[in-house]
C-alpha cells in the first residue's frame, strides 16, 4: 500500500511513525463511516418495523403485567390442574371461564398460566400464548383494539397465516369473523393459547360477548377467560350480568371458580411474600398482621394492600399505630392507605382528588389538574406555607404527579377519544 511517503525515507523512525499514524486515520475513517451506514439501515428498518408491527408495544406492556401479576401467584388446590386439563385435551373445546369476585387473584392465575402453559406439552416451542390483560392499558378498554392486534400478532407468530384485511373502521363482526378463520389456519402441529383476563374490565357495550367472542375452536387453540359473575355500573340501568351472558352463548362450557384464600392459605401466602422480597418481621408485628388473617374468606386484595402497608414498618416498630388495629376487611385497610396517604401529600389535596376520580368516573390528568387548581380549599391547603406563583395560579404538577406515583397500582388507564383517562 502506498502512503504517499518517498521511498529513500521508508526506514526512518519518523516515516515509520508517519506510516502508522495515516494508518490509524484510515481505520478511523473506515469505521466511522461503517458506523453510520449500518446505523442508518438499523435505524430504517425499526422505523418500519415500528410501523408496520404497531402492536409491539402493546404485546410489550402485557408481557410487563403478566411478569408483575406473577409475583403474588401462589398455588391453591387443584385450579391449575384443572386448568391443565383443559388446555391439553386433544379435541376441539369452547372457552374455559374462570369466575369469581373483585379481589380474588383471576390474573394472578392466568398470568401463572401463561408463563407454565408451555411446559404442560410434550414440544414446549410449539406452544404459542397470547395474553391480554383488558382495562389495564388505555387501548384495551373496548374490545375492539385488543382483538385487531391479536390478528397482527397471531400473523407474525404464523407466517403461513394470512393476514387479513382490517383497521379501526372495520365492524367488531367482521373482526370477529377474521379471528375464527385465522384461528382455523394454525398448523396442526403448533398450539395457541389465548387467555382474555377482567372480561368485567371493558366498557359496557362489550359485556355482551356473543358480537366478538368466538366460541368454536380447533382443537390446537385453546381459550381462557376471567371475569366477576356480575357488577353495577353507572352506565348500567341494571346489574350486568356477564358469567350468565357467556353461559348463554357456550354449549357445556368448563366453569372454574376462584375464591378467597382460607385462613390456613393466608400466612403461607404472606410467608412467601416476604420471602420473595427477603424481608423479615419481628415476632410482634407477625403477630399483628396474622390477628387480620383469622377470616375464613381472606380476600387476596386485602392481603396485598396488608402487605403493602407493612413496607413502612421498621425493626424497631414494635407495635403499628392505633388505627391499624381497626383494619379488619378490604374497606377498613384501603380507609387505612386513604389515611397514611392524606398524612403524607395533604389530607386535603389527597382526599378531593381521589373524591373528584370517583365522582366523575374517570379524569384525564389536566382535567383532573384544572379541577384541582380551581378548587380554593386545595389552593389553600398548598400554599398555606409558602408564595404562591404569580404568573400562573395553579396547583404544581409535581404534587399530583406524587400522588399518581404512590396510588399508580390502584389506578386503571383508559383511552377515551384517545386521551388517556384515569379510573379510581
């Protein structure tokens, strides 16, 4: 290779010096321009990934609930076998529902069955789970977004499977009617599992399954659906009744109740929750908590908000404060988060934005702001201590945006006219 360097000079120190110094230009050079070019073919094709697969995301989000559901699954006696059975019956079977009331532990459950389900076959890579977790995201509170994207996903998983033609202005039964034919085009030898988690979750005009719920399935394709047997709504004239409407559609469906956990369960439950978060507790508090688990029916959503108030508690708190001794169902522990969180952003700031969540059934953010900031006790209660802005007399962002950050477990995320609404 010629470096432009005369020949009669080629064993000096300096032309050697010369020699490496071009060289290592050259590499620089090189490689950046290496660099940029597969950068920007990176940067091509996941733009057009992004694009063209717009359910990433939300496959993505879903995969993130399942793995947090997971975390408080603890096994209970005969659910998963005879959900088991189910799924590897090798004939043809309509859904399978489980049903039972708010605070149960269904999407504990079927978020274990999504993360076991492979293993219960003989090929665990054949085995193909698609999981939707509805009114947990703000796409899934209609029905109509969830089912669109499981097509998309269920086209990517299938490449043999072709992928209809439908968008946001096709009708939920022809959306409908594309699933069942997809759903009859998966290889023999491949399985899919799909699991629909809080059926009860979606607005009203969707507690009517018949319109988009399939209800004959090859026997590769398994279904599972979660939901209360019934609930009262404010859009609702009536109690809806949603277990009976699926009963009414499906020929002998497979019935699995969840119920609470029994007074035995309860500790063994706790037991692994501290031990899953290595944490341990001193014999007194134990015994606190326990004296709250002495119910036959121990509500799995009041042993999580019990739990979750004890990582407050220290060593050396020998015995929690007076109104922890009151709690003795699921309304006298969330009166008992309601009060710690009052004490800790304002008992007046906390108790009016959660009062205005509940009365208007769902806010967006700014509209829960605005309403917040003309709110004169709230404005009063906040700057009681210090000077308030003088260019924009608003209640400060970070105020509520502390309050969202300690309540966010409890809260559901919708989209309403594609805005993000927030349901208490």
């Amino acid at each position: 290779m010629r470096w432009g360097i005369q020949d009669q000079a080629s064993y000096d120190h300096s032309t050697e010096d010369t020699c490496l110094q071009e060289l290592e230009q050259c590499c620089r050079l090189s490689v950046a321009t290496n660099c940029i070019a597969v950068k920007g073919q990176i940067d091509y094709h996941m733009s057009e990934t992004r694009l063209k697969d717009s359910w990433h995301d939300e496959v993505l989000e879903h995969a993130m609930q399942c793995k947090m559901f997971n975390k408080s699954y603890y096994p209970r006696d005969g659910i998963l076998d005879e959900i088991k059975d189910f799924v590897t019956w090798n004939a043809p079977r309509g859904p399978c529902i489980l049903y039972g009331d708010p605070g149960t532990g269904k999407s504990s459950i079927m978020a274990k069955v999504a993360t076991t389900v492979s293993n219960w076959f003989l090929n665990p890579n054949s085995v193909s789970v698609i999981i939707r977790f509805l009114g947990v995201t703000p796409s899934t509170c209609d029905i109509r977004r969830p089912l669109i994207s499981i097509i998309q996903q269920i086209c990517s998983i299938y490449e043999s499977v072709k992928k209809p033609n439908i968008d946001s202005s096709t009708t939920i039964l022809d959306i409908k009617e594309a699933l069942q034919t997809i759903l009859k085009n998966i290889p023999p030898r491949e399985q899919l599992i799909l699991l629909f988690d809080s059926i009860d979750q979606l607005q009203v005009e969707d507690y009517d399954c018949s319109k988009w719920l399939p209800v004959d399935y090859p026997k590769n394709v398994k279904c599972i659906l979660s939901t209360i047997p019934e609930l009262s709504s404010k859009n609702c004239q009536k109690k809806c009744a949603i277990l009976e409407g699926l009963e009414s559609i499906l020929e002998d469906p497979t019935m699995i109740k969840i119920t609470g956990f029994d007074k035995h369960l309860a500790p063994q439950v706790l037991q692994s929750w501290l031990k899953r978060d290595q944490r341990c507790l001193i014999p007194r508090q134990m015994e606190c908590l326990q004296s709250k688990l002495k119910d036959s029916g121990c509500n799995p959503l009041f042993l999580s908000v019990l739990y979750d108030m004890t990582l407050k508690w220290r060593s050396f708190d020998e015995k929690p404060d007076v109104d922890f001794e009151k709690i003795y169902d699921i309304d006298t522990v969330i009166a008992y988060l309601y009060a710690q969180l009052s004490e800790k952003h304002g008992q007046v700031l906390f108790i009016r934005a959660m009062a205005y969540l509940q009365q208007a059934d769902g806010l967006s953010e700014t509209e829960l702001e605005d309403m917040l900031s003309s709110d004169d006790d709230v404005l009063q209660s906040v700057f009681a201590h210090y000077l308030p802005p003088l260019e924009v007399f608003r209640l400060p962002s970070t105020l509520w945006i502390r309050i969202r950050n300690d309540m966010q477990k409890y809260f559901v995320e919708r989209d309403e006219d594609n805005i993000p609404v927030i349901y208490l």
